[in-house]
C-alpha cells in the first residue's frame, strides 16, 4: 500500500493533511451552503474539524484514505482525497471542497489530476470514482474536464469514473 506524500502541481501545493488545517476545514465546513449539495451537516466549532483531522490520520494509518489540503502561494484553499479505498487499495473515491475566494480558477481540475497521477502511478489503483450531486454543475463539469466519464445516475447523485489507460491516454492528447 503506497503511503501518502505531498503533491505539487503547476499552482498548488497538496500536502497530507494535519492540525494546522483546522481552520481551513472549519471554514469551508461552517458555511450553510456547503452540505447543500454533499449531504455533510453544516460544522457549529472547531472541534469538529479537529475531530475530522484526527478520523483522517487513522485512515492514513490504515490505509483506508489519502486526503491533502489544497494550498496556493501558501493560504489553505480546500482539500481533496481519495477514500473509501477497497480493501484490494484498487479502488477509490474522489472527494474534494474549496474555499469559496477559490473557486473558478481551475484549482479543482488541477488538484484532481495531481491525485489521479498519486492513485495510478504511485498507489496503484485500477478505478477512482466519484458521486457528485447532479445539481452541482461546476463540480461535475470539474470531474468531466478532468476526463471523467459518467457511468450511472440514481436520484441526484451520479457516478462518475476514471481508470489509468482513460486518464493516459486523455493526457498524451493535452
């Protein structure tokens, strides 16, 4: 099972998330229009982003997740991960948020392809997929442009999927 490692893209830092990014997490967590669309109930203190951040670092521990904060020029942006990863570490789902002042700048897109090289090259993972809300237009337009296929819908939620030779080979095209 690969271990987690930071991540630099064009723009952004992702580095394996820890206590200092409570704040951040607490901010993106706390405004109401974030469990809108991701059914996550809305964080009332800091202490439950403290309490997420430690839920994390056992997941790296036991393998069962990989999640970065997202940081331009050295303010916490968002974060993104990779989790429900199967046992076989195959499989996993992708998850990301940002900080509002974030978004529109293509971040997300970057961010995802800077995992998805992560899960295919380094933790060799055969499928990454993701379930986002359909009425969250930008974050499906986010996965689309990062070459996510759309594989089903059921109510709201659609799945969305990656696997290496897809990502490669929409790579070599770029």
């Amino acid at each position: 099972m690969a271990r987690i490692e930071p991540i630099k893209t064009g723009r952004l830092e992702l580095n394996p998330v820890k206590d200092s990014d409570a704040p951040g997490i607490f901010e993106t967590r706390s405004d109401p229009d974030y469990g809108k669309y991701t059914g996550i109930p809305t964080y009332q203190s800091m202490e439950e982003a403290s309490s997420y951040i430690q839920r994390l670092l056992g997941g790296f521990e036991d393998g069962t997740c990989f999640f970065w904060s997202i940081r331009s020029n050295g303010s916490y942006a968002g974060s993104i991960c990779l989790w429900n990863i199967s046992p076989d570490g195959r499989e996993a789902e992708l998850g990301y948020d940002l900080l509002k002042k974030f978004r529109g700048m293509g971040f997300i897109q970057e961010a995802i392809r800077g995992v998805l090289d992560f899960a295919f090259a380094k933790a060799g993972m055969e499928r990454v997929m993701a379930l986002p809300c359909i009425e969250n237009i930008k974050s499906v337009a986010s996965l689309e442009s990062a070459g996510f296929f759309k594989v089903s819908q059921e109510g709201l939620y659609a799945r969305y999927e990656m696997w290496p030779e897809l990502y490669y080979k929409g790579k070599a095209q770029e």
